[in-house]
C-alpha cells in the first residue's frame, strides 16, 4: 500500500495518538529526517539523473546541480550545442582529488580537451585540462529527490512505505521521549524497511539473471 504525505502525517498521528499542534509542527520534519536518512545510505536508480551542459572556454569550473547528491559519471558527448563535433563521443572522464589537477594542470593555458575532473565545492566541478573549446558535458548523479512533504507523493511513498513511516515514527518517538520498548520497535521495522531496500538498491538493481546467478538461498 502506497502513502501519500497526508496519509503518512495521518498515520504517525494515529500510532503516536498525540495531536497536538507542535508535534503535528513537526511531522514534515520528522518525514525530511528520514528521508535524508534514507537518499545518504541507499544508491537507488530511481534516484539518479541526467543534465547536459556546456564548458566555458579557459574556464575550468562547471556548475553542479542543487540537488546534487554525488556523481555517477561525466561524459563529454562529443558535440557542443550547435551539433558540430568537439570530441571523441562519450568520453568519460575520469575522477581525481583537487590536489592531484591542480598539480597536474596548474595554470588555465595550456588547454584541451577535458581529461579529469574532481568535486571543487559544493557549487561546481573542476575539470582538467582547462576546456579550450565549448564542450557538451553530460552528468550523471544521484540527486536528492523531492520531498513528500512538498510533492505530496514520492518513490519511497509509493514503493517502500513502510520505510517512510517507521522512520518517521524513530525520528517521532524520539522528540515525545517516548517508551523505550516502542522506540526499540519502530526502530528495528526500519531498519528492516532500509535493509530491503539496500537489497534492491546495492543489488538487484545492479545486476541481471543473464550475468549474474539469481541469488538463492540454502534448502534445509
């Protein structure tokens, strides 16, 4: 069974039977909570995304997204916005520590063909060499979905419920100080809840029965 977050806000009133206004306050927090939880521990193709854009000649940054989780890939696509060829078509670029380009490209001249790039900050990517044309980038990363509580639905909400509402109740029953034995209880379902989903996430989504044994388990 699927959530929305009105049936999400519903249910974490209903099993916490507290209604008051500043715990009902809280619940888009609780529900964030999680969910931030959730994005930062299981790598999930429904999570992953893909922008195009264009480098700057003798420029070495390149804008990372605002909902940026971590990289994928980069990839020049071989073209630049006019359709005319810059490059070898979907040249990966390889990752690398800031230290080791700048060392290796430690001024903007000479330029070329991107070869590196590396996380500068939270706002942008630094490539190396230092672009000397208008290059088509295309990345590839996990992103911080929407939230339910701004969406009214998600991913999560709709395939994964249990994991969203169990947290949820962790993260509630930790700010009413509640019974330990209850606390223990919705922690453990999710913690349950985020195992299945490292399964799906970490594993089957990452292989297939051609390649890849199904997996089995051991008949007593």
């Amino acid at each position: 069974m699927s959530l929305t977050y009105a049936q999400l806000s519903t249910a974490i009133q209903q099993y916490t039977e507290v209604d008051e206004p500043s715990f009902v306050d809280n619940i888009p927090n609780f529900i964030i909570n999680t969910e931030t939880l959730i994005n930062n521990t299981v790598q999930l193709p429904a999570f992953r995304k893909n922008v195009t854009g264009e480098t700057t000649i003798d420029f070495p940054y390149i804008d990372i997204p605002t909902d940026f989780l971590s990289v994928f890939s980069i990839a020049l696509t071989g073209y630049d916005t006019a359709g005319v060829i810059t490059a070898t078509p979907y040249k990966y670029l390889l990752q690398k520590d800031v230290n080791y380009v700048r060392e290796a490209y430690p001024t903007v001249s000479p330029s070329g063909e991107p070869a590196v790039y590396s996380i500068f900050s939270n706002s942008a990517f630094l490539l190396g060499p230092t672009p000397d044309k208008c290059y088509t980038l295309e990345l590839h990363y996990y992103a911080y979905p929407p939230s339910i509580t701004v969406a009214g639905t998600s991913w999560l909400g709709t395939n994964f419920p249990n994991a969203l509402l169990y947290g949820a109740l962790t993260e509630a029953y930790t700010y009413l100080k509640g019974e330990q034995d209850m606390l223990q209880l919705y922690q453990g379902k999710f913690d349950q809840s985020l195992m299945l989903l490292k399964q799906l996430g970490d594993g089957k989504d990452r292989q297939d029965n051609f390649r890849t044994v199904q997996v089995r388990d051991p008949v007593i």
